[in-house]
C-alpha cells in the first residue's frame, strides 16, 4: 500500500459575529436564541448603520464592514436587531492549510461579498466574509505552514475568540473516491457524510482498523450530523432527486461571471479508473498515466447524460491523518464498510460538536493521481453547499450549543490526543495481530488443532479456571499460527482483545519496554480517560520501569472503569521469548497474576513461548496462578493428522495452480503418490514450519516442477527434528546454484558459485540481521545496489522471506529459524551461506554513518523550525518527513544497535568516537524529534577510551550563541540553581537569559563591574543595587562535581583541564552543572557542555 502525506484542501465556514458587537459577553447566547435583546445590547458604528453602502457587480453585493464594527452608541434599529439575530451560526474547520483554488472556488457562490474585519489579536486565521441566503458566513483556512491535529485545536480556539456565536461546524473540500459495484462513484461527484451501516458519518480509518475476515470494530467512527441537519440533507436529497440540481450549468454560470477562473476550474475531460491491481509506475510523472499505464487495465463504464455528469452520493466518509493511494486498500474498505472516499487529516477533534463534511471527488484513492480535477471537484462541492446552506432553516442551528462552550473544554481533549497519540505513549509498530502489516501473516487449518483450539476456548470462558494460559513449545512448532487464530477467534465474539505479538529483528517488537504501551493502546478510547489521568500526573510514564507501567497504565485504569466483574478482556502474549532482555520476561510474568485484582474485568492471558530456562523460571515461581500445555505433549497421532490435513491442502493448491500454468500437461489428479506423501509426513512432524518451508520451496517453479521439488526433500535424510529442518534450508539454498539450460539444470561453474555465496551474505545477511526490516527500495540504497539487481535477487527468495508487490511494504523473514540456521556458530563449516553476525553488524553501523555523513543530514535545528524552545508535538509529521528521509531516521536510530552487534567497542579515534565528537548533539536532536531519545537515554556506549589526562572530560559541541550585547562581554554568572544566567557588558547593559532556550528575558540599563545572584537567585547584585527578580521555572541541572576554573584553565577536580585563550579568562566565564558560559569580546556569549567519560564506556544523559 502507497500512503503518503498530501495537502488537504478544505473551506472553512464560519457565523459572522465578531465579539466586538456584543456589549455583554455573558449573554451572547440570547443574540442567536432570540430577536429581542433581552439583556445584552447591539451596538454599530456611530457613523454607519446596516449596510447601506452596497454597489452592484455581476450580480452580487459588496458591503463595507459598517456592521462588523462596534462603537459606545447602542443602536435602536429592532428591524436590524431582528435581521442579525436570525442569522444562523454555519461553520467549518479543517486540520490542514487551505488551497487557494479551493478557498476561490468557494468565494464565487457568495450571494454577497463583505470587506475584511478585524478579529482578535491573537487569531492568526485567514477569513473571507460574506452571506448565503439568510447565513452571515466566514470562510476561513489556517495560514501557510500550520497543519496538523494540534493546531487544530488552537484555530478553534482563534474562531470561538472572535466569532462567540458558531455553533455548527461544515467541512467542504475534495477526497479520493471509492467506487464499488453498489456506488457508482466518477471523478467530479459529490460525498456528503451521513451516517449508514450503525456509523457516523464518518469513519476514523486509523483506529477502524480492518482484520482478516472480519468487519470494522465499532469504535471507530464518529458521531453523524444532528438530526435536524440531517432532516434538511434529506428535504435536499428529495429535492435534487424530483427537480434535479444543474449544477453543470451553476457552475459554468460562475466562471463566466469570474472569467480569469474558468481555464484552471472547468470540468475536464478524462475521467479514467483503472483495475485495482493496476500500478502507476514508481518515479514517473503522475500526469502520464495515458502513456506509462496499460490502457487494457482501464475498467469500461456506461457513460452518463450530459444533465447527470455530476452525482450527490449520501453515505460514510473515511477520514484519516494519511492520504490513501492504493485501489487495493482502497476496495478492502469500502467493501467493509461501505465506504464512499477517504479524506485526508484527523477529525476526532471534531467529534465532541456538530458538523457536516461535505467532499467533491477529484481521484479515485489510488496511484492514478487526477491533479487537474482537483479545482473542478472543489466547485462542485462548493455549490452542494451552497444548495445546503440555502435550504436549511435558522432554528435548526439555533438549537445548537455554541462553539465556545465546547472550546472551553478542548484544552484537555487536546491533551488527551497529543499525550497518548504522540510520545507519551510510544507503541510497538506491528505488534498487534490484526495490524495491517500482518493480515498475510497464516492462521490454523479450520481442519487442524481443533482439539486445542476447543481446550483453549473452555479454558478462556470458565470464569472460575486460571486466568494464565501458557502454551509452550519448540521452534517451529507453530505457536505464533495458534496465537492468531485463538485471537482472530476471541475477536469474532466481540470480547475486548489486547495482544502484543513479541518478534526479534522487527523494532519495537523485541522490547517488552513497549508492552503495556501497546496493550492499553488496543484498549481505547474506553480507558482514555483514566489513561490521560495517569499519563497527567507521570508525565514520563513510559520511560518508568515495567512495574510502574503495570499499575499505573493497565491496572489502576481497568479498576476505574465501570464494567462488570464479570466483563472479560483477553490478552494474547505471543513468542514472549523473543524479546531483547532476559529480566523483563521474568518481570511481566511476575505481573500478570497481580491482574486478578481488577474489579471490572475478568482477565485472562494467553502467553505462547519457548522453553527456555529464564521463563520456565518466571512460570514456577507463579505455580499456582498459571495452567500450561506443551505442544510436544499433545498426542503424536493428532499431530500425525494437523500436519497431514495442512500438507494435503498445501499440495492440492500447488498441483493446481501449477496446472494452470501447463494446460494438458499438469500433475495428474491423484499427485503426490501415497507413498511419497506418506514420506512427506512423516519428514515434518512435529515442525510445522518444516511442512510451511518446504511447501514454498515446492510450489517455486525456478528450480524445477513440484514433482521434482517433492522428490528432492523427500530425498535427503536428517538425524534429529533441529538436524531435518537446517538440512532442508541447505537443500533449498544450493538450488542457487544450478542454471536451466536446454540440457536441464546444470551446476554452475566454481567462481559462478563464490559470486553467489558473495552477493547472498550481503543481500541476505542484511537483510536477516536488520534492527528493523526495511522496504526493498530503501534496502537497495543501503546496500548501494540498484532496485533492479536487489529485487531480481530477492524474487529466488521467496520460500522464505515474505516480498510484496508494494515497494514500500518491508522484506521480512518468514520465520527466525532460517536467521538461527545461518548465524548458527555450531554451522559454520558445513555451511557455504553461513553469515559472519559480528562482520555484518559492523558493515551494517559503517553504512549508516556514512549515510549520515553525507551533506547536511546532520545538522544543527535540521527541521529548520527556528523555534529552540518548541515542543514536539507542535511539529508535524509532513515537517519531519520532509526534513527527515527514512533512511536517516533508520540510521540514526539503529546505528548503536548494529555497533553493539559488532561487539567490537568504542576505541579512540576510530568511527564512532569521530562520529560522537562531531556529531552528538545534532543525532540526539533527531531522535528526539522522531520519539527515539528514550533509547538514548540510558544508552551504554562500550569502551571508550578516554583521552589524555583530563581523567576522562571531553568539551561536547558548542550548545547554542546568545546574542544581544553590542560590545564585550566583561562578566557572565549563573545562578545557583542553573536556571538563570546574567551577563554585563561594555555596551552598558545587563542581560538575563534562560539557558534552557536562550532567550534574552530582561535587559537592565547600567554598568557594573559586579554581577552575582544571591544564594536563592531571588536578587541579582550589581554596583547599582540589589535587583528584585521574577523567577520562571527551567530544568533542573545536575551538578558534576570538580568542574571549576583557575587563572586560565578550566579545571576538574583540581587539575588543568581546558586552557582559555585570554578573551575567555575568568572575568568573562561561568559555570553551572556540566555546562560553562563563555564571554567573548564580540558581544556573544558562548555555551558548551562537559560531558563525563571513563575507559569502562560512557552514558549519554
């Protein structure tokens, strides 16, 4: 699937009621209710009345702002009163900067057109004024470069400032269409967004996440239009369907009045929708889909008459934060839930006051991006409003809450969203088992483990059984299989399900630190509330241990709900061997029976894993809370029939579709013979991934038919279960080596050989010991090879790696067996593929500081935000995309996990201490912008050497240059506390600065040649008096101790350490903590850190 971030192009309409009008802003809910003032008084200019200023152009009326502006003088006009008060209150609000082609469409169906008004000063959005029928609107957008959920919020908060009387909320823009057999829908149509199948009008499509064979789950769509709104869509809809609704000819009529408009806004003339599976080529222009797209995939449809080109269609819209551009995604959901087009940006914000959204079709959802319909598109949705906005009644948007009273409550909404949606929470990617990225993923035969399956399941609904289930087992023996289809199962019952699916190599996902993040993530928006609370009062709550994580995440929020005890909420913990460290395994098995306290569940864990010693270990030491099955003790003649029925499918599916292939001469009906089939058997019990491994190897026709593929493994003999399957993986592997040629396959010759054992531990090797899989396009720039040669090699590799289609989609191992077998120390020398881990690591760190060395990936503010002191979740994503490439973030992120992987530590001088020396602040900046500075934190770098006899000290970069002083710095000092620095220079000033963000936050006129703070940093002395200061909070700073200064040296623990040049001698110099200030006689003041490192390694904090 291809999701990318794209621009949005919404129209924003609001009431026209500036605040200045309303003499008593506690009563400006009766300016709306009622024609009489009954307490608040309407007050105009002096000098102008209602408008009266009003000049004829084309047809439509231009008023001067007479009525927007307030004076002292009450006005005693009832008529005027009693027209103001009957406007209705019409509004809209997007998540994204407007357009402009979608800001003029909208502008040009005003029936009158009113001059700027001035708006609070805080308020930062851009309005356009004027009325439809007997609707005061504004339409507003947010300015160039506020985009995203949170600003969101504060547009909101601008609009209710300076317009008090909204209370109805109209999203118009354009969307990506979903058409199906059932709905009709062409490039220049109309979505409204009313609620059908049990949804709201529109679907948040990233929490209705779809699974295998299952429908949305019903929390994820948000509430539908009032239903007076919805009473006056309707009169609409019988209205448009009797008379019809010309909007063809409206639009036509409004270019020709706005001539400059009608080239870049009339209809255009192709309109083509092509087959699903039918892929715009990657890297070539979207506007040649005539030349670069096969014309025999583009879809025949009817064509339509000239009075029906443009169709309103009523039904559910997708809305999400990613813009989708894959049919095949695309059709899944629509399907599902039956869809009408997906729109672009969050709107859960929207979801707490009444709305419409209203979209004009300008793509189909797919590859095939449809640029030139995107301002006809937005006409046509434009004049949909219009016919809206006309034929809805005032009192049906009186009967409305005023925006304010919802404002006043979005603050805390809006924390809720950014601390639990940005990195208070951080989640495991593709944990989850119906996480999209896993629906391949297999689950059991419906004719297999039906025993187990039905044991399980008694096991999960007695109330009064063990609420632990620990089903253990051998590699390959299919536990993760069960895990997905005892949790596919559970869900189908809409029982509340939490899973967490553990799996080394993919991310987050070998980290138990990200368990409970994850699991209570799956169990929103029911624990938002008492989430928030916790993430409120320990605001670094995902940085605590497991322990606190437990209580204060999962537990304490499951006692405060409201649920029954007898209300069951299941868990699934699947390969919990597979995470990174040892202790957290036997720290979350300890929790798990501290989750019989709840008082408003009934709990139950399904945990699948190994037998390794730490959790056999865990589960002992929680006897009597726990009920276990190995699969190695289910009786060998049930697994004889698993393994047999799965077998059987496979090999009936591979016989036929291999028969399609060679019509006439196929595989005969009654393939395998018994005997070779019983063979079969017999080699993969109990494996179950044997029988998976060497299905694929069969069905891939490169290396000979499936009867011969069958005859090679059925061929070869192994000792012991580990033994069979390594030599299986061998078998496959040496098939590398052979050609086909006219003669058949032929082994090629010795160099042949050696360049393939070369490029497979390079390709290969990578690719099994990556932190975190890559897709196939980012792998070849890692490996700096092309796509094309990357890709052909991959296409022999199917058995056991999982390769979309998709370019964008990750290459993953199949399963972790295949990297055991290659990385196997015990394998070495009777294995040609055998791969060096501790090489590939340390090539895999030396790629990625390359990547990081090229040009300005590293720098200093490298999102160019300007901004020291922002907070993270004030920047967007489509900033940090565009500032951040993938491959940056990947290498940033993983580079220590690949050096640690090389175990060959940290030496002076060598790669990574030139990397640290040069570059540390600037990577510590990027993983805190992408939500990675967590795993710096506590981040042990290995051996690094100190250096000469400074005991271990090392200046770091200079940390940031205040400016301000126009002459010499002459005295500097920090505050006892670090939290506030003074600076007196010769140009007769003393500034105050915060070190945490440089800001200059006072300037006091006078020369000094005495600076200090007093012991509480409540006084700051000089020569002209004690000054009284105002303390602001900042970080705290952790003192390290023996850093102070002498005549010329900075020293630690009393031995010379940095020498000062003599601009930087005492007089000019401070320190604080680990940071020194340096006074230069340019007028700047100089910052750096002191960072503490040891022969043992060195922490970054």
């Amino acid at each position: 699937m291809r999701i990318t971030g794209a621009t949005a192009f919404p129209i924003l309409l609001l009431e026209m009621v500036p605040s200045s009008l309303i003499n008593t802003p506690t009563n400006t809910a009766s300016l709306i209710s009622s024609p009489a003032l009954s307490d608040g008084k309407f007050v105009c200019n002096q000098n102008q009345s209602w408008p009266t200023k009003a000049c004829n152009n084309q047809g439509k009326k231009y008023h001067t702002p007479a009525f927007y502006q307030s004076s002292s003088q009450p006005c005693g006009d009832r008529e005027l009163r009693s027209k103001f008060c009957q406007a209705a209150a019409s509004s809209a609000l997007e998540l994204a900067p407007i357009n402009s082609f979608s800001f003029s469409a909208s502008a040009t169906f005003f029936d009158e057109e009113h001059d700027n008004v001035d708006t609070v000063d805080s308020d930062k959005n851009i309005y356009l004024f004027g009325s439809i029928g007997t609707h005061n609107i504004v339409m507003a957008s947010l300015p160039k470069g506020r985009i995203g959920t949170n600003p969101a919020a504060s547009a909101i908060g601008d609009m209710a400032r300076s317009f008090p009387n909204l209370r109805f909320v109209v999203m118009v823009g354009i969307a990506g269409g979903a058409p199906t057999a059932h709905n009709n829908i062409r490039l220049g149509d109309v979505i409204v967004g009313v609620p059908g199948n049990r949804q709201g009008g529109v679907r948040h499509c990233d929490f209705g996440v779809s699974k295998q064979n299952a429908d949305f789950k019903e929390y994820g769509h948000l509430n539908g239009p009032p239903t007076k709104i919805l009473g006056a869509i309707a009169r609409l809809q019988t209205k448009h369907t009797r008379r019809g609704h010309d909007f063809e000819k409206r639009i036509a009529a409004n270019l020709n009045e706005n001539f400059r408009m009608k080239s870049k806004y009339s209809r255009p003339k192709a309109d083509v929708l092509y087959e699903p599976d039918c892929e715009h080529p990657t890297g070539k222009n979207i506007s040649l889909c005539s030349i670069t797209c096969p014309p025999q995939s583009i879809l025949e449809r009817t064509e339509r008459n000239e009075d029906d080109l443009i169709q309103v269609h009523y039904g559910v819209i997708a809305s999400g934060n990613r813009k989708i551009e894959d049919a095949l995604y695309r059709n899944k959901y629509a399907e599902e839930a039956n869809i009408q087009c997906f729109k672009i940006k969050a709107t859960g914000i929207l979801n707490r006051f009444p709305y419409l959204i209203i979209r004009g079709i300008c793509d189909y959802a797919d590859t095939h991006i449809n640029k030139n319909w995107q301002r006809f598109a937005a006409m046509a949705a434009a004049t949909y409003t219009y016919d809206f906005l006309s034929s809805i009644p005032p009192k049906a948007i009186k009967a409305e809450k005023q925006l304010v009273e919802v404002i006043n409550k979005l603050p805390k909404i809006e924390k809720i969203n950014r601390d639990i949606a940005f990195t208070k929470l951080p989640t495991a990617k593709g944990a989850t088992f119906d996480d999209h990225a896993n629906e391949h993923d297999p689950a059991c035969h419906p004719d297999t483990r039906v025993d187990l399956l039905d044991d399980i399941n008694k096991r999960i609904q007695n109330p009064d059984g063990k609420h632990i289930f620990w089903l253990r087992g051998m590699a390959g023996t299919g536990k993760s299989t069960i895990s997905r289809t005892v949790a596919k199962k559970v869900s189908e019952t809409k029982m509340p399900i939490a899973s967490f699916f553990f799996k080394k190599g993919e991310g987050d996902r070998g980290k138990a630190a990200r368990f409970f993040t994850t699991i209570v993530d799956q169990l929103l928006p029911d624990l938002a509330s008492h989430i928030h609370s916790a993430v409120e009062s320990n605001p670094n709550i995902a940085d605590k241990t497991m322990k606190k994580q437990f209580e204060k995440l999962f537990l304490k929020p499951l006692n405060k709900c409201n649920g029954a005890n007898s209300q069951p909420l299941f868990v699934v913990v699947d390969a919990l061997n597979e995470r990174n460290r040892k202790k957290n395994v036997t720290t979350l098995i300890r929790l798990f029976p501290k989750a019989e306290k709840t008082k408003s569940y009934h709990l139950r864990f399904f945990v699948t894993s190994r037998p390794k010693m730490p959790i056999r270990l865990g589960f002992k030491n929680i006897a009597d809370k726990y009920k276990n099955l190995a699969l190695h003790e289910i009786p060998k003649s049930d697994i004889i029939k698993d393994i047999f029925t799965f077998l059987r499918f496979k090999l009936d599916r591979i016989r036929l579709n291999f028969n399609k292939t060679v019509p006439g001469s196929g595989l005969p009906p009654d393939w395998p013979p018994l005997a070779s089939f019983k063979d079969f058997v017999d080699m993969a019990v109990p494996l179950f991934i044997f029988a998976s491994t060497a299905c694929r190897f069969i069905a891939n026709s490169e290396f000979g038919n499936p009867w011969e593929q069958l005859n090679k493994i059925i061929e070869y003999k192994g000792k012991g279960q580990r033994s069979r399957l390594y030599a299986t993986y061998l078998l496959i592997l040496n098939q590398l080596f052979l050609k086909r040629t006219n003669l058949g396959l032929v082994k090629r010759t010795k160099k042949k050989q050696a360049e393939i054992i070369e490029w497979f531990r390079d390709i290969v090797g990578t690719i099994v010991l990556f932190a975190n899989p890559l897709p196939s396009a980012l792998l070849a720039y890692v490996l700096d090879r092309t796509k094309l040669d990357v890709n052909s090699k991959l296409r022999r590799l199917h058995f056991i790696f999982n390769i979309s289609d998709n370019p964008l989609a990750p290459v993953k191992l199949l399963h972790l067996f295949f990297r055991d077998f290659l990385v196997d120390n015990e394998n070495r020398d009777g294995n040609l593929f055998w791969i060096d881990a501790q090489k590939t690591h340390k090539q895999l760190a030396g790629r990625c500081f390359k990547l990081l060395s090229i040009g300005d990936n590293l720098k200093k503010d490298v999102c160019n935000l300007r901004r020291p002191g922002i907070s993270r979740s004030e920047i967007s994503e489509q900033i940090i995309n565009t500032a951040l490439p993938p491959d940056v973030k990947y290498a940033c992120r993983y580079w220590v996990y690949y050096w640690n992987g090389s175990k060959l530590g940290i030496r002076n001088d060598d790669i990574v201490h030139r990397f640290l020396s040069k570059h540390l602040l600037y990577w510590l900046e990027i993983l805190g912008i992408i939500g990675r500075i967590r795993e710096s934190i506590n981040m042990r770098v290995s051996g690094l050497a100190a250096t000469g006899a400074t005991g271990g000290l090392k200046v770091d970069t200079c940390l940031q240059t205040l400016e301000g002083h126009s002459k010499s710095v002459n005295l500097i000092t920090f505050s006892a506390d670090g939290h506030e620095l003074a600076s007196a220079s010769h140009d007769g000033t003393v500034k105050l600065w915060d070190p945490a963000t440089g800001a200059c936050t006072a300037t006091l006129k006078g020369y000094t040649k005495t600076l200090s703070f007093n012991a509480t940093a409540l006084y700051l002395q000089t020569d002209f008096g004690a000054i009284l200061l105002t303390k602001h909070p900042g970080p705290t700073c952790h003192k390290v101790k023996g850093i102070g200064c002498s005549d010329s040296w900075i020293t630690s623990n009393g031995q010379n350490f940095l020498y000062l040049p003599p601009k930087y001698r005492p007089s000019h110099l401070t320190t604080a903590g680990s940071v020194v200030a340096l006074g230069s006689g340019s007028g700047r003041i100089i910052f750096c850190r002191i960072c503490r490192m040891t022969l043992n390694g060195f922490f970054l904090k």
